[in-house]
C-alpha cells in the first residue's frame, strides 16, 4: 500500500554557527526525502555537514551557536518544526533514533547496560520496570549477547559489544527511521563486518527506515539502497545505489572513487582530490567544489549550481551537464 | 642473494600489568629487503606499534634480536645507537597530537637536524627545511605557521618531513593515513610512494585498512594478539589467504563496488586475552575450523608453505603435510 506521506521530508535545510572565528556554514540547502523501509546513504568527508544534518532532523544542534533554518521538516507526516517539547521527545526514540559517531561515550558508565536498555523501553512503551527489564534481555540477545551479562557495566564489554548495546537501545522501540551516524568507524573490520549484518538484519525484521552516515563507500555498497554524497554542506549527487556506484556523475564523487585502493588492482594509481576543503567559514563564491575540479571553468565559480535531476531518480548539482548535454564521466578509465 | 636491511628474531615486549604480564609482541620473526615495504597489518591491540617501537628501540624489548644493517642492535652501546638510530625513523598516526604545539614548522622540522649537530649553520640548517618542506609538498609560506593552524594532511607532511630530515634508510609508518580523509589518505599515500621512489627508503608500514596495506605493501605480514599468524608477498595473500584469521579479515572488508558477491568467513565468540595467553593457538577461540585435540596442543609456528608464504595454523600445516 502505498503511504501518502514519506518517513523523512526535509526542504531546504540551513545550519549555521555562529562563533567567535565567524560564521560556520555547516549545511547549506539541503532537501532529502526517504520512502519507507528504505536506507539512505549519507556520504563525504569530515566537515561535509553530515551529522549536522542528521541533529537537525531530531532538532538537536546545540543553540547558541547553532542557527536552524528549513522550509519543511517532517517526520512521517508531521511536522517537527514547531513541535513542543513533550512531544519532540515522545518522537524522538519513538519515531525516529540515533546511533552516534562515538559508540563509547554513548552509554552510561555507572548503569549496567541491563538498565540503560530498560530505561528507554520505560519512557517510550509505558511498561514497569520488571516488564521493562525482561524485553532489555530480550534485545540484548536479539544483538547477539546472552541475556545473562544484562547485569554488566559499559567497561566489562569490547568495543563491538558496546556497539551492540547502543543499537539495542535505538531499536528498543521499533523506531520508524533510524539514523546511524558512523556506527562502525570505531570498529575493527571483522566486527564491523558482524555489527553491519545485524544492522541489516534488524532493518529488514522490523521493516525500519534508515539513514547511514559514512565517509565509506565499502559501507554504502553493503547496506543503502540510496545514496547522497555530501559536499561542503550541501548535497552534489544524489540517487539510488546502482545510478550513483554505477554511472557516477559528480566530480567529487568520482574523486572519491579514485582516491581509494582498489583492492583487485593492487598497483593502480591513486588519484587523490587535488587541494583541500573550502573553509565552512569562507565557502567560495560557486560551486563550492570547483577549487578543486579537473573539469572546472570560470563559469563555475560564478553561480552555485542547483540539484537537477539527469535521469530516473539519479540528481547531480553541477553545470558541466548544463554546459554540455554529453559531459561524462567514466570511473572504469582509472 | 637479497639484500636484507633488517632482520627480527625471537623479538618479544611483554609490559607488566597488575593482571600479569600481557604479551603485546610474541616471538616476532621476519627479514626485511631494502627499498621494500613490509605491511604489518591486525586488529586493535594486536602489538602492531609495539612492534615498530621495538624494532627502533624507542620501547626496550622483552628478549629478540634486532638485526639492522648486519649489526645487532642490542649489543650497540649508547653512542653506536645514537648513530644508528639516525637511519631509522618513525611518523605516526596522528599528526595533531604528534607535534609539538609550541613549536613553528620550522622548528619542528629543523629540531633533530639540529640537535644531532648535522647542520650548525643556522641559515643552512633554514635552507635544509625549505628543501625538505618541497620533498613533502609543503608551500614554502607555512614556515612559520604552527602544527594547530593546518589541516590533517598538511600536519602529516610536517611528519614526514621531520623524519625525512635525518636522511634515514628505514621509516616505521604508524599507521599514517588512519586519521586523514580519503582524498588527502590518496595524496599522502603518493607522497609516500615517490619518496620511496626517490630516496631508496624502506618502509614498515603499519595499519589496520586492508586495501591500504594491500595497495602499498611488498610483503604482508598479518598480526593476531602478538604474533604473526600469515605473512606472504601482497598479491600471493589477497589471492591465496590461508590462515583462517586471515581469511576472516579478508572478507570482511567492505568493497566499495556494486554486485561485489562476498563470502564471508563468519568468526564467532570471544577474543583471548593477551594476559598470559595460553600455550595454544590464540584464534582458536574465535575460531570456526578449530579442532582442539591439534589447535590446542601448542603454540603454533610461522612454516613456509610455498616459497615466501608462511602460515601459522596447524590445521593447514597438516593438511599439507608439513607437521605430522
Ligand atoms: N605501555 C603499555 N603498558 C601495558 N600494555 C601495553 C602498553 N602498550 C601497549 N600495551 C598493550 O599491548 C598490546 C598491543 O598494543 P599496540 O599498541 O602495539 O597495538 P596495535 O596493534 O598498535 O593497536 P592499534 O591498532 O589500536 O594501534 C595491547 O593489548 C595494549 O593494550
Ligand atoms: N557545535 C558546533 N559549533 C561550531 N561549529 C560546528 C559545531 N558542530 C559542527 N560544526 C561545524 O560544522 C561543520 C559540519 O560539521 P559536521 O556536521 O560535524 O560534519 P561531518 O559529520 O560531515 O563530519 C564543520 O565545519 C564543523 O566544524
Ligand atoms: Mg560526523
Ligand atoms: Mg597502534
């Protein structure tokens, strides 16, 4: 059945800080919706804007310094931007979750993590704490710990167990949208690797929505079924995964690709991004990328180039396309 | 006949800990060719930089040789190491915290050329930064900025200029790309290679990001809890892993393509403690293929089982005939 509304629909999203070394522009325009069941992959490098975005969609940026401005801002169907407070929090754990960057700050230290799964159980469904308790073992199992060490504290448990625990505790609640900010990163890879299966185990069981934020594409391949790449604040490329992996449009996205090891290729040349990110406090006039684009003209530096849509879902936000209906770019060349 | 710069034998760091001793390096033998990179590769924890930091002797080691340049460095007196200590060099993982924050670029680069008396002139020493300042691509304007005022890559690039000044033969690199993005991992990562290139250095190369290791490395050397568990030249490892820890790594790495079929190698319970480790097999636990009766009959040893692939698991060992 198709829904009339989508679990996320964001227009034109602004955040700003305003410190004492100036302004940050930190997210600069950006729209996002996201159908239901599905994974969004939110991709760039440190700084793009990443989990500022996702904080604004839960209206978590710290104020001051953080300045949100947004046309639309809705979660499955209703409107967060003038929420009342009682109600933001009922939304948030309820509706929508998040796993943030630093899975070890995360948990309580003097809790055990028995408790700190049982609590947010207790605030969202409204049960006692013995009923509270019971379903925290149960989570705790469903993440693949037995429920007996429910009565362990954060330090008794390694890194991935302490991921774990953090994913139990976003997913108590069978959240509608649950958004994953690096939940891996701190992870070595073959308990990353087990942390990412559970999470798409999960997703499909309890049919969540899901924003994944990452700076790996190895990640996106595995787990999104839509991709955005982040640039400076705003969204360059945007698409399913097939349309952006397979038939890359933006440059930067492709200087992404070209910057990693290609691991059947061991000898291939790495070709890095020349220069670096635009400082957020002195974003250049135009595409913010062009600095540091092979295919850049003095055009771009004059206007900020729009999303446009080139073909089927697949959108990108630069004039070369504009400029020359053939422009391509052809990754399988490096 | 290969012309090896190091050689590390038996080499083990224990540190004491108030649960007993914990085995961060365990009986650590390879050889190193000159002009090669050695990738060190493993999990968090798994004696990576204990390893390269006893190998410079910047930690003292437990017991082992450490052969460089024909000459053991244990039986080195103080001064002969100072000497030696000049070719080997070592840049780290994190440029922010690796610097000192007082100092200018200049300063930091200039201060081992200084203090190890190579240049006295002052203005020639100026002269040596700025032309190490441009090995490592770093505009000349930078030379009296301050570590906190750059970037991540430029940071790196102090780094490497720093280690570079000492003109050494051998660079232990601690993981130096893990804190970098990717684009700037790629810029670093060429640097490294030209200068390699250039200068005829050899390279131990430590990280935990398999594509890297697999992109930059000769021969790799896989790491589990102390010990190396596989080490084989790169290509012969990712097309051929034996060990089952290997293996497991390998296919846990996500691949950055569409369609990319996987066949994950899936591990299961706990990680042993390095803290007086039993005398077995220290995967065994996590193990899929274990089999007690041989997994935990001893400690298993590094055996060549085709030319300049070795593996440490006596299942495998077995299975190919070279232990009975
Ligand atoms: N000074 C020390 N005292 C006690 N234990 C130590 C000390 N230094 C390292 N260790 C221990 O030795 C083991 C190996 O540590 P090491 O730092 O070499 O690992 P690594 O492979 O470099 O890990 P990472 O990838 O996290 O950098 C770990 O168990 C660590 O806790
Ligand atoms: N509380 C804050 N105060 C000032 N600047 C901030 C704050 N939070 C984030 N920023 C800045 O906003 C920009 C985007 O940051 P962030 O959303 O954390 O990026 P990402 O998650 O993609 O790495 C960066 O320039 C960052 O320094
Ligand atoms: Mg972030
Ligand atoms: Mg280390």
């Amino acid at each position: 059945m198709a829904e009339e509304h989508d679990i996320l629909n964001i227009e034109d999203l602004k955040v700003r800080f305003e410190t004492e070394d100036g302004t940050v522009y930190a997210v600069n325009g950006v729209n996002l919706r996201l159908g239901y069941h599905k994974t969004l992959g939110l991709v760039g490098e440190t700084g793009a804007g990443k989990t500022t975005t996702a904080l604004a969609m839960l209206r978590l940026v710290p104020d001051p310094p953080g300045v949100v401005e947004c046309k639309r801002l809705e979660i499955d169907g209703q409107d967060v931007r003038g929420m009342s407070i009682t109600k933001l929090e009922q939304v948030r754990g309820k509706d929508i979750s998040m796993i943030f960057q630093d899975p070890m700050t995360a948990l309580n230290p003097v809790f055990t993590v028995g408790q700190q799964i049982a609590e947010s159980i207790e605030i969202h469904e409204h049960l006692g704490k013995a009923e509270a308790l019971e379903k925290a073992g149960d989570m705790l199992e469903m993440v693949g710990i037995p429920r007996a060490r429910a009565n362990e504290y954060p330090h008794q448990f390694s890194g991935g167990m302490k991921q774990r625990v953090v994913i139990a505790i976003a997913l108590a609640c069978n959240p509608k949208l649950l958004i994953a900010d690096e939940p891996t990163t701190a992870l070595d890879v073959t308990i990353q690797a087990q942390v990412l299966e559970l999470m798409n185990e999960l997703k499909e069981k309890y049919d969540t929505s899901m924003i994944m934020i990452t700076h790996d594409l190895g990640i996106v391949a595995e787990v999104c079924d839509e991709v955005a790449v982040m640039y400076a604040g705003r969204i360059v490329e945007q698409g399913s995964l097939e349309e952006v992996f397979g038939k890359t449009m933006h440059p930067y996205t492709e200087g992404l690709f070209n910057s990693l090891p290609n691991i059947k290729n061991r000898t291939a040349k790495l070709k890095p991004i020349h220069g670096l990110m635009p400082d957020p406090t002195k974003l250049p006039e135009g595409c913010p990328f062009a600095p540091r684009c092979n295919y850049a003209t003095e055009d771009c530096r004059k206007a900020v180039p729009e999303l446009h849509r080139a073909s089927g879902t697949h959108m990108v936000a630069c004039s070369a396309y504009e400029r020359d209906k053939n422009f391509m770019i052809d990754r399988r060349k490096r | 006949m290969a012309d090896n710069i190091l050689e590390v034998r038996h080499l083990k760091k224990y540190f004491k800990t108030s649960r007993g001793m914990l085995h961060a390096v365990d009986d650590i033998n390879f050889t190193l060719e000159r002009k090669k990179t050695l990738g060190l590769v493993g999990e968090s924890g798994c004696g990576k930089s204990t390893t390269g930091r006893a190998i410079l002797r910047l930690l003292e080691p437990t017991s082992g040789e450490i052969i460089f340049e024909g000459k053991d460095l244990n039986k080195l007196s103080k001064t002969q190491m100072r000497h030696m200590r000049k070719d080997m060099q070592i840049i780290f993982q994190d440029p922010f915290s690796s610097l000192d924050p007082k100092k200018t670029v200049s300063q930091i680069i200039a201060e081992p050329i200084k203090e190890n008396k190579i240049i006295t002139d002052k203005l020639l020493r100026e002269e040596r930064v700025l032309e190490l300042m441009e090995t490592v691509g770093l505009a000349e304007r930078y030379i009296n900025t301050y570590p906190h005022e750059l970037d991540g890559g430029r940071r790196q690039r102090i780094g490497i200029a720093r280690a570079l000044a000492m003109e050494p033969k051998l660079i232990v690199c601690d993981e130096p790309v893990s804190a970098l993005d990717v684009s700037i991992q790629a810029q670093i990562l060429n640097l490294l290679k030209d200068l390699q290139e250039k200068l005829g250095l050899t390279y131990i190369f430590i990280t935990h990001d398999l594509s890297v290791v697999n992109h930059f490395s000769d021969d790799i050397a896989v790491m589990y809890l102390g010990q190396i568990v596989e080490k084989a030249p790169a290509e012969e490892l990712f097309d051929n892993p034996i060990h089952p820890y290997t293996q497991a790594l390998l296919s846990a790495i996500p691949i950055p393509e569409l369609g990319h079929q996987r066949q994950r190698v899936a591990l299961r319970g706990e990680i042993t403690s390095p803290i007086e480790p039993p005398e077995e097999c220290r995967f065994a636990k996590r193990c899929l293929m274990c089999n007690p009766e041989i997994c935990k009959a001893s400690v298993p040893v590094l055996m060549e089982v085709s030319p300049s692939h070795f593996v440490a698991c006596p299942l495998k060992q077995k299975e190919m005939g070279l232990l009975k």
